[in-house]
C-alpha cells in the first residue's frame, strides 16, 4: 500500500505496547488501551471470520491476552463447534447487512476485520469492496478505537494481480473509515489449515517431480501463525495516533520453490526435482493445482495470485511497537515441526486410488457390455439425433476421468474437515451411481431392454445429480465440474426413451 503515513520508531525508553517496562517486568495497567480489572479489563474485541483458520486462532489468543471476545457469524452453530465457544459472545448475522454490523459493533473497543472472498465469482473484489465499506462505517458510528484487518503482502509501483489489487483496496478503505486502522500485510502464512500452506505442502508432498511456473522463483517471506497471530493481538493495543500498514514476516526469505523443496526434505519425503517453465500462466496452473490437491480450482487461483509477485518485507516496524514474539520469530523448520502436531493425514492419494479404480471397474464392465456391432442394434429405428459412435468414447472417457478426480477431491476436502459421515455418504453415492452406470450397459445391450434401460438411466440421472449436489458441500467449484455427467446422463436418457418409443 502506497502513501501511507509511516510514523518512526517508537522510544527505547518506557513500556512497550505489551506492557513490558525496560526491565521486562510486565504491568498491564500501563499498556496503552488497556484497562485493569484481569479478563475482559481490556474492553471488547469484535471478531469477524471467526470460523476461519486465522480467526479461529486468534479468538483464544485475545481471551489469554485479556480481552471480552464477540464474534459475527452467519450461523451460531459453526461458532458452537469451536473448544472455546462458551467464554465468547455470539452475534448471529451477516457481515454485509449495515443492521447486523451495527449490533456486533456496539460497546467494541476493536474490531477485526478477517473476511476474504478468496477468489470467489467475477465480482469478489466488489464484495470485498462493500464489505469494508461497511465495516468501516459501522465502526465509526459505534465509537470503535481500533480497526485491525489482515491483509496481503504485496510489492510497491508494480501492476498487482486481482486478488492482490482487492486485498490492498480493501486496506485502503478501512484506513480511510475515520477509525484508526492496522493494515498488517503477510506473504504466506506457515501452519496446517492456512489455505496458502496447506497448497505448499500438498504439492510438496504429492509430487516428487514438478513442472512448475517460473515464479516459483520469486523471493516470498512467509510467517508462522504462532507468530502472526502475536502481531494480530499486540495491534489492538497500539496508539490511537498510529494508523497504517505494516508489513509483518518471518526471519527468512527464500523462494516458493526453496519451500516446496525444505518441506519435503523436513517431513521425510525426500528430495523434489523441480523444473521451471515460462509457460505455465496462473490459470492453467490454478487448473494443475485443482487436480492433485484437495484445494478446488478457484481457490488455487487466489493462492497463486500471491506468489506471482515477489512478497518481501520492506519494513520492521510492527516489532519495535508491539515487540518481537516471545522466543524471537519462529523458523521456516520451526513452523513446519510445529504444523506436523496438527496435520490432518493426507488421505488424498488414496481417494484417487480408490474413486480411479471404482470407475475403471464401472467403464470396463460397460464396454465388455457394450456390443455396438450385434445384429440386433443395427436392426433398431435410431433417432436421427442420436450422436456418431465415435462420440461416446470419447466424452465417457473425459467424463469417467473427471468423475474419479473430482470425487477423490471432495472425499480429502471433507476428511479434512472432519466432516466423516458426509464423506461415507459421497463414497456410497458414488458407488450407487457407478453401478447404475455400469448397469446400463448391460440392460440395453446384454438384456436387449430399451424401456427398462431408459428407466435406469432416469435413475442414474437422479444419482448423478444427486452426487454434483454433494460435491457442492465441499466447494461450488466441484459441484460445477460434475454438472456435465448429470447433463450427460439425462441426454442419455432422453435418448434411450427415444429408442424405445421407436423401437
């Protein structure tokens, strides 16, 4: 963010913003905004996206540092889910509805703006757009002291990419509420559940020979989330005369294939041969990404939009206001040790395994079925519609291939998740809908039963549906990438009824 006010450094003499005096000794009564009285006797924090993977870490971070804790959720019971529910207040609304802002803001002391689109529909940046708009205004009418929002690390004076542009739009617009406002900027954010690491680390991990993009070269400086979360709490503490950026990293600059290449060794996967090609655009690589990771297509595009540009600090001046995390910054070995306690086992390869082999065995037994050459099917009245031959193969091929990757994706995301029973209920769906499919192909051609085939594709129709619907609980974008089967199926289907009415 360009032309921000940058004020120097604070004085070496006095109590840090942590309430520590030069010696060290911790007095809570003199640190700037708080106020004594133990927990809660620094007033009320406000937290949105809280259900996320920063804001679900910063919520019991600010209940340790003192702090009455509310948060805004669109659903009371996803906040119900989380170990520290019962000591935080609840709002249940919209973060775009001004009516549901203005109840969450009132009585807060600081508020934490944690709501990103990711990426999500053409118009993201819009939303984002009126998000803060919004935010910042109800935070003004309420009297709130302090905005903190966590935004993206991005380089000065070049051409940003969309999500970037947004990110920093977004900043710029609650710095310029009237609140005083802590932009904190970071690169990649180093712990299991960040979206960004996550991506890392299954790449790292799934993929001992890469062919990657040539800004896999670019110089990032990522953080851990111990150590961003530090950053996020200490800035609800600064001045009221103190509103801008500030770029906050961790103790290491490398590039994006340095970390690719450390997290594999760290974690016991070996060596990564990585080759680097100037024709991988962020699209097709979105699209690569979407396929061998449970990160859906859309989201991959965001991620990637951070490391099309090199993402270095520029600036320190988070440390010397807030002071440096207790035990100094963490390392890049340090937050990868540290995300090993809390990783969710990568049961991705499996699925695939699986989902591949359950629709191989249903493409098999449809086409030893398939005998397109008996006299019998010759003999048929064909609707003058139906498709060249040629045609099947080809889009049951796509379609087969799509259906195993994008169901190995959806099963991983909802493990992930630890969403068990909704992922047992898309594997049976898929097997149901696998044998339907298969099944087909012996009615009509083994059987020689057009009306009864026409009803089984009806119902595999239904099931295919049904699956795309399913897949929707994991990601929009996967629902949308099984559209075409149900579409498929149904065409099929109409087409067999025709046979059959012909026939």
């Amino acid at each position: 963010m360009t032309n921000d006010p940058r004020p120097g450094p604070a004085p070496t003499t006095g109590p840090d913003l942590n309430g520590r005096t030069p010696t060290g000794v911790a007095t809570e009564e003199t640190a700037p905004g708080a106020a004594p009285g133990g927990p809660g006797g620094r007033g009320t924090a406000l937290v949105t996206g809280a259900t996320g993977y920063i804001g679900g870490r910063l919520v019991p971070a600010l209940l340790r540092d003192g702090w009455r804790v509310r948060v805004l959720a669109r659903k009371a019971s996803r906040i119900e889910a989380k170990p520290w529910h019962d000591r935080v207040e609840i709002v249940e609304g919209d973060a775009g509805s001004p009516a549901d802002l203005d109840r969450a803001m009132a009585g807060v002391t600081v508020a934490y703006f944690l709501i990103h689109s990711m990426g999500d529909g053409d118009d993201f940046a819009e939303h984002d757009r009126s998000l803060a708009s919004n935010f910042g205004r109800a935070a003004r009418d309420a009297g709130v002291r302090r905005i903190v929002y966590l935004g993206g690390l991005h380089p000065r004076g070049e051409d940003l990419s969309e999500h970037l542009a947004s990110r920093e739009e977004v900043g710029r617009i609650l710095l310029g509420s009237g609140v005083p406002t802590a932009v904190l900027q970071a690169a990649v954010v180093l712990g299991t559940g960040s979206a960004s690491f996550d991506m890392l680390r299954h790449l790292a991990s799934r993929l001992p020979v890469m062919i990657a993009p040539k800004w896999l070269r670019n110089r990032v400086q990522p953080i851990a989330i111990a150590d961003a979360i530090h950053y996020l709490v200490g800035a609800a503490r600064l001045p009221d005369s103190v509103s801008r950026t500030f770029d906050i990293g961790g103790p290491e600059v490398m590039t994006y294939e340095e970390m690719l290449r450390r997290y594999a060794e760290l974690t016991g996967h070996g060596r990564r041969l990585i080759a680097t090609v100037p024709v991988l655009t962020p699209r097709l690589a979105s699209l690569w990404i979407g396929l061998v990771t449970p990160l859906d297509t859309g989201l991959a595009r965001t991620l990637i939009d951070s490391v099309v540009h090199e993402v270095v600090c520029t600036e320190n001046d988070i440390r010397e206001l807030v002071g440096a995390p207790p035990g100094g910054l963490t390392t890049f070995a340090e937050a990868v040790g540290a995300s090993a306690q809390d990783a969710v086992p990568d049961r991705g390869p499996r699925n695939l395994a699986v989902t591949s082999a359950a629709t191989a065995a249903a493409a098999v037994a449809g086409s030893v079925a398939t005998t397109t050459g008996a006299v019998w099917y010759r003999s048929l009245d064909l609707p003058p519609w139906q498709p060249p031959q040629l045609a099947f193969p080809v889009v049951w091929t796509a379609l087969y291939a799509d259906i195993a990757t994008t169901s190995a994706a959806v099963l991983t995301d909802l493990e992930r998740q630890g969403r068990v029973e909704e992922a047992r209920a898309y594997r049976r769906a898929l097997f149901v809908n696998l044998s339907l499919n298969a099944g087909w192909s012996v009615v009509f051609w083994r059987f020689r039963r057009p009306w009864v085939a026409a009803v089984e594709s009806a119902l595999l129709t239904a099931s295919s549906a049904d699956l795309a619907r399913r897949a929707g609980a994991s990601s929009s974008a996967r629902r949308a990438r099984l559209v075409p089967y149900a579409a498929w199926t149904a065409f099929a289907t109409a087409l067999t009824t025709s046979i059959a009415r012909r026939n």
